[in-house]
C-alpha cells in the first residue's frame, strides 16, 4: 500500500470518527486565535479556553492588548504558565498586527513568522482556521500519528509539514490536523495507546511490527 492510499483511508476514516471537528480553541476574532495559540504552548487548550474567557472580555480589542500594563497581563494569563513570556510577546504581536499591518491579523507565513512569539505552527492555524489556506500543523498528535501510520519517516515539524502537504488533499488539509489531535488524545496516545479499539490499525506500523 502506497503513502498516498494510507493517507486517503486515514482520511476517510478520521471524518467518520470526527464528522463535526473544529478548532478546539475558542476565538471570534482573527487575533484572538492568535492569542489563544499563544498560550497553549505547553498548556491544555481547555486550561487556555477558561483563561481567555475571561481575557477577551477584560481587553475586547487589539489595541486594548496594546496598551495593556505588562505586570497586570502577566497575572491575568499566569494560569497558562510562562506568562513571563508570553504576556511580553501577546502585547508585543498586538502592537506589530497595528503597527505595521494596519490592524488586521496577516494571512501569510511570512508576515506571521515576523510577530512576536509566532512560530510555523501557529502562523499555519491561523492560514487554515482563519483564512482556509491549505497548511498544516504539525503538532505532536500529528507528528506521532502520522509516524505510525508510515506517513512521514521524520519528526522534525517542517519536514513531516511537507510530507503530509504531498499526501493529505488541501481542501481537508486543516480537519485532518484537527482530526488527528483528537485521535490523538482519545485513542493513539504516546502512552498506552488504545491499539485494539484504532480504526487506523490495520496499516498501522506500530501494531503490526
């Protein structure tokens, strides 16, 4: 069996686990995705969801994340840890996204990698969630997954994203990520993964060595 007919049943498969899969982070603005990506490194997105619940309603523009006092936004993130860190590059993207791309959230890798705190893996969420561009997250549920279903032979994030740009159509490219974080985390776990109960398991490298 071919990469290219793995990824096609993988694909069909996660759709029929996860029909109705969206983006797990709560947003209703473009910058607030931003921010709430921001966050999650090294977080739980529901940890992020109950912080930012509040957050958005405490500053409800960009430029209220720009004027933000740094100490008073370091305490109202310090639940999603490291918000040393993060407060400084939340206020700082605010400013960057006024500044020099007149308010609105950049819908293109390169601006994006130029905000403050904003790596490939956010910066393709936004292009996928926000603008519908065809990108790929790779993040560890991807990564994993698609390792063991002989996707990609990598582990570096930028070489499994070109991998899989070849192999998953780009008009499902953005559900598949999705899919595979929550298969990720309800059956094909780093640990104790629920090997008997995977739909995917039949041409899965791990459990047929």
């Amino acid at each position: 069996m071919t990469k290219k007919e793995i990824a096609e049943l993988s694909c069909t498969e996660l759709e029929k686990l996860y029909p109705n899969i969206e983006c797990t982070l709560k947003f209703e603005k473009p910058y607030e995705l931003l921010i709430a990506t921001r966050l999650a490194a090294q977080c739980t997105d529901a940890r992020v969801n109950k912080v930012t619940k509040d957050l958005f309603k405490k500053y409800p523009t960009l430029q209220a994340f720009a004027d933000a006092d740094l100490s008073e936004l370091e305490q109202d993130v310090k639940p999603c840890g490291l918000y040393h860190t993060k407060a400084k590059s939340i206020k700082e993207m605010a400013n960057q996204i006024i500044d020099n791309f007149n308010s609105i959230v950049p819908d293109n890798m390169e601006d994006l990698l130029s905000l403050s705190g904003v790596g490939r893996k956010i910066a393709n969420l936004i292009v996928s969630d926000v603008y519908g561009k065809p990108a790929i997250v790779t993040d560890t549920h991807c990564i994993r997954i698609s390792g063991r279903l002989g996707l990609t032979d990598n582990t570096v994030p930028l070489k499994v994203e070109k991998d899989l740009l070849e192999l998953i159509p780009p008009e499902i490219s953005s559900r598949f990520c999705h899919q595979t974080v929550q298969f990720g985390r309800d059956v094909c776990r780093a640990r104790s993964p629920k090997c008997n109960e995977c739909k995917l398991n039949y041409f899965c490298r791990e459990y047929n060595k």
